[in-house]
C-alpha cells in the first residue's frame, strides 16, 4: 500500500527559508531521493504562517510501499543528504500516512500549493471519526487524507536515524491510545479547512491546521 511521507522542519537560528545555500541544498536532496525505487512527488514545502505560528519548512512524497522505503533506507544514501542539511535544519515531526494509490488530479494537488488539517483523535472515537471523514471527503472538493502509521519498524529507524545525524534526541512515542488523521486540499480552500477544523473539534483531541507553499 502506498504511504505518504509528510515531514515538518525546523530552520536554524538565522536561516530564512530562501537562503540560496539552503535552497540549493534542498534542490540536491530532491534530485537524490527522487533516483530511489518507488518514489514519486517528493518536494520541500514552506509554510505560510498564520498568526503566531513560525516559520518552517516541509517534506511530501509517496512511497510505493514500506519495502521501498526500507530498502532506500538500507542503501545508506539517505546519511550524505542529512550531512548537507545539517547545518540547516533540524527535524520537527515526520509521519508516514496510509493512502490509496493517487489519481493524476490527487498527484497534481499533492504537488501544489497546499491546506493541511491535522486531527488527533482517541482511538475509541476513531470509527466515528471516521464517518465524519468519509463525509467530507465525498463532497465535491478534492482532498488526499490518511491515518498515521503508528508503528512499522522502517519509518521508526528513519526518524531515529535523521534525529541521531542532526544532534537531537528521540521523539517520545506518542500514546497507543491516541490516532492522527491528516488531510490535504488545495490551498485556496480555506474556508474547507475552517469547517474541517469546527466540525472536528466535537470529536478531536486537537486539530492544527497549516498552509504550504511549494518551494
């Protein structure tokens, strides 16, 4: 099954997000990581801050399956480009989320400008969540959403891996009690996101919403 990979980064004291060395950088990461076997829509993404919110970077692409993922894992490719970023960036949180395989029209908004809702919900609340969700994803706006994998060895080593390269320490394991939903439209519907945000918050125990720009 096809995962998202969607990843949020934190610059270092005094990078701005179009640093030319920075993004010059990045550029080199996306053409490495775009050679691997079953990759597709890998990019960096900027957020647009709303409010009080910082300035941060993102990560988004599709692995074709966790074998993929693992085996460009294996290959020891990854280290060089966490090398180059380091002096950059660190990391902030990285979830893999479950998808089914992407339309061309759900490829194209993937690599556009973007909304993002992110919802966690109790477990015991999350079949009713998931009523909710199939709602709104069949009305007519598009949207790619998913649930976070929760616990598959691969992503795990990946995080621990990129955290241990760039000085940091490991994340806490977050509650088995506890599931996160996360859904993206375009960046123009935003008073979509607003509702998603409303509605959800009768059964969330948090909803973040965020807006990307591709870089």
């Amino acid at each position: 099954m096809p995962t998202l990979e969607f990843a949020t980064i934190n610059l270092n004291s005094g990078v701005k997000p179009d640093d030319p060395k920075l993004l010059s950088v990045l550029q080199t990461c996306i053409s490495e990581i775009s050679k691997a076997d079953g990759v597709s829509n890998m990019h960096f993404i900027k957020n647009n801050p709303q409010g009080t919110q910082e300035q941060i970077l993102g990560l988004v692409g599709v692995w074709a399956s966790v074998e993929a993922h693992s085996a460009y894992l294996a290959s020891g490719k990854m280290l060089p480009l966490l090398m180059d970023l380091k002096d950059f960036i660190t990391m902030r949180d990285v979830m893999h989320l479950k998808i089914e395989e992407l339309s061309p029209s759900e490829s194209k908004l993937i690599s556009s400008d973007l909304a993002c809702a992110i919802i966690t919900v109790k477990a015991s609340d999350k079949a009713k969540f998931e009523e909710y969700a199939d709602n709104l994803l069949s009305s007519d706006v598009q949207a790619v959403a998913g649930w976070k994998v929760k616990k598959e060895e691969s992503f795990q080593k990946a995080e621990e891996f990129g955290r241990e390269k760039f000085g940091q320490a490991a994340k806490e394991t977050a509650p088995d009690d506890v599931d996160t939903w996360v859904v993206f439209l375009p960046e123009d519907k935003k008073t979509v996101v607003d509702k998603v945000a409303e509605n959800a918050g009768q059964i969330a125990q948090g909803v973040e919403i965020q807006f990307w720009v591709r870089i």
